[in-house]
C-alpha cells in the first residue's frame, strides 16, 4: 500500500518557512519605512536643537549691531 501525500513533518517545515517569509516580508514594508522616518525626524530634531542653542547668541549680536 502506498501512502502518498504530505506527513506531518512536511506539512510543519512549509508552515515555518511561510512564516518566516512572511516576517521578513513585514520587516521591509512596515518596520524599516518607519525606521528610516525616524532617523530622518531625528536628524531634524538634532538641527533645532543646535539652532535653539545658538539663538541667544544671535540675539546678542543682533542687539549690539543695532
């Protein structure tokens, strides 16, 4: 008798790889977009940050050029 099919195991291994490739796919659609945003949005913040330090400054040479 033959028994054709797929056992039990094969039927696990193809479960697990779906599931990875379905995190991975997760991870390039959803996860790194967003991580890249906010790298970008950090950097921004760094800028007004360093603008916001230096904005007293300014005004003194401003108030003493007038």
């Amino acid at each position: 008798m033959r028994t054709g099919g797929l056992k039990q195991i094969h039927v696990v291994i193809i479960g697990i790889v779906v599931a990875i490739l379905a995190a991975v796919g997760v991870f390039f659609a959803v996860i790194k977009p967003l991580n890249e945003q906010i790298a970008e949005i950090d950097a921004e913040k760094v800028g007004y940050e360093e603008k916001a330090r230096t904005k007293p400054q300014a005004e003194k040479k401003l108030a003493a050029a007038q």
